[in-house]
C-alpha cells in the first residue's frame, strides 16, 4: 500500500522534512516514488511547500497520508477534513490512571 509521508532531512538539531510518496512497508531511509514537497518546523514563519495536484494525484490512486501529513494537508487545505491525533497517549500517564481507579473500585466492594 502507498504512503504519503515525512522523511527527515537536515543536519543534527536542524530538522527538515521531504514529503514523500513510497510503499508504507519499506524503510523511511529508501528510495521514494515521488518527492511531493518540502517542510521545515524551524524556520521562521514555517515553510511548507507541497504539490497540491501531485498529491490529489496520488491519493485517488489509493495512496493513504500519515496521521501527521493529513493534518499538515488539511491546515494547508489541500484536502477537506478534520484534523486527528498524530501521537498516541503516553503510556505512564495511562498506567497511572489505571491504578487510580482500581482504589476507587476497591473500598465500594
């Protein structure tokens, strides 16, 4: 299945990031189908430069964004949407949400 999504660029500290089009199944390092756009989080104001054809292009073709790349797509309204977690939960703030309630269950058995 296709992917659209980030592959970072840039030197240590300096992060930037291609948009890229490439099966989901091979490594983010690898050769891509097609470049797609450029983004850069540092720079002031952010660059965000995508190719708004080749992407609708590429999407009717069955191609899927990322969490963080369909969120980039719908600010830059390329496509229509709302916007979806891009990060799961942090698993210490889950773990100790659990034992919480496990102490309240505790005294009303």
């Amino acid at each position: 299945m296709l992917s659209i999504r980030l592959t970072r660029v840039g030197k240590k500290k300096k992060p930037s990031f291609r948009l890229v089009i490439m099966d989901k199944r091979r490594d983010p390092w690898g050769k891509s189908l097609e470049n797609l756009g450029v983004y850069n989080p540092q720079a002031k104001p952010k660059v965000i430069q995508f190719k708004a054809d080749r992407i609708n292009f590429w999407m009717s073709k069955g191609a899927k964004p990322t969490p963080t790349v369909w969120n980039l797509l719908v600010e830059q309204k390329i496509i229509e949407g709302k916007k979806t977690k891009a990060h799961p939960t942090h698993k210490k703030a889950a773990a100790e949400a659990k034992p919480a309630e496990k102490k309240e269950a505790a005294p009303a058995a």
